[in-house]
C-alpha cells in the first residue's frame, strides 16, 4: 500500500436520532461518575468489523463483499452500561447479543476473509457503543440504562477522517438488512 491514497475504515451499525440523543444521555451520565473525554454524538456507533487504513483503491472490493451479505433486520436492547479497565472505554450494550447481529457479523467477516483483507478479527465479538475515552470507573457506581430498543435496518461503511477537532465519521456506504431471512423463505 505504499503511496497509494488510504482510508480509515469499519463496517458499523449506525443509530438513528433517537437512539443517539439516548446514547448521548448516558455519555453524560456516564462522564459524571468517570470523566474522560465523551464521543462527539455524531460519532455515535456500534462497529462491527475495523478494518483499519486500506488503500482507496480497493473501496469497490469492499462494497462487493458488503453487497453479498444477507442480514436480517433484528432489535437490539441496550440495557448496561459498563468500563474497560485496560483500554479505559466506557461503553453501553446489550445483556444479550442477537442472533442476527451475530449472523451479520460473521458474514462479513467471512467475505472479508475471501476477498484478502486484513481486519480486526477478535475471537469472541463483544457489541458495544463506546461513549467515553481515557475513562476512570475503578469502582465508581455505574449509573442505570433505561432499556434502550435500536432496531437496526442496515449496516454501513464508515471512513474516519482526522481532523483539527479530532476524528470525525463519514458514511461513505449503505446496505439494508432484509425484513426476512432467505431460509424463511422457502418455508
């Protein structure tokens, strides 16, 4: 990739209005108890695949791979709030993660992995939204999360762009999650 124009990229769920102003809430709440530095509300997501700088060059590859995935649409129940100590993120998510949001993840990462890219590949994929950076929780009291429903209806293509406030996301890709899987289809 040397000297070729590179992006900073992940595939992600992004929330509607609704949910961000919601996520934005508890960020508050939770820079409260922890400090740290918040996340922009627009920036609000829940990544499910970083893939890190690729070359620009290879953006139609990946919007191929996205085209094949056939996710369904789920509902998600954020309902905890909890800290990483060792990264020092404090984050929102669900008690129990979807089947479909599963499903949709190993999709891409297995389209990801036949098409040659790299990516962040973790063992065991742990849904969260991060709300705080460089967060101090050792043994603060987490404040409650009313039950927060997101339904997630598509899944996007984000490019990170660095600037002098900081990162900022742009969408640069969207693929919609079908209102039933092709299985049920055929039942």
């Amino acid at each position: 990739m040397t000297g070729e124009p590179a992006a900073r990229l992940f595939f992600a769920l992004w929330p509607d209005a609704r949910v961000r102003r919601a996520l934005d809430e508890a960020g508050r709440k939770l820079h409260a108890v922890c400090g740290g530095r918040r996340m922009q509300a627009p920036n609000v997501h829940l990544t499910l695949v970083f893939l890190g700088n690729i070359a620009e060059a290879r953006l139609d590859e990946l919007r191929a791979v996205a085209g094949r995935v056939s996710g369904i649409r789920f509902t998600m129940t954020l309902d905890r709030l909890g800290w990483w100590r060792h990264n020092r993120v404090a984050w929102a998510a669900p008690q129990e993660t979807p089947q479909a949001l599963k499903g949709l993840v190993a999709q891409l990462q297995d389209g990801l992995r036949n098409a040659g890219f790299a990516f962040d590949d973790r063992p065991v994929f742990a849904p969260h939204i991060t709300l705080l950076r460089n967060a101090r929780c050792n043994g603060a009291e987490m404040p409650p999360l009313a039950p927060l429903e997101w339904g997630a209806d598509e899944f996007v293509l984000v490019k990170s762009v660095t600037t002098d406030a900081g990162a900022a996301y742009e969408v640069i890709g969207r693929w919609g999650l079908s209102e039933i899987s092709e299985e049920n289809d055929a039942l």
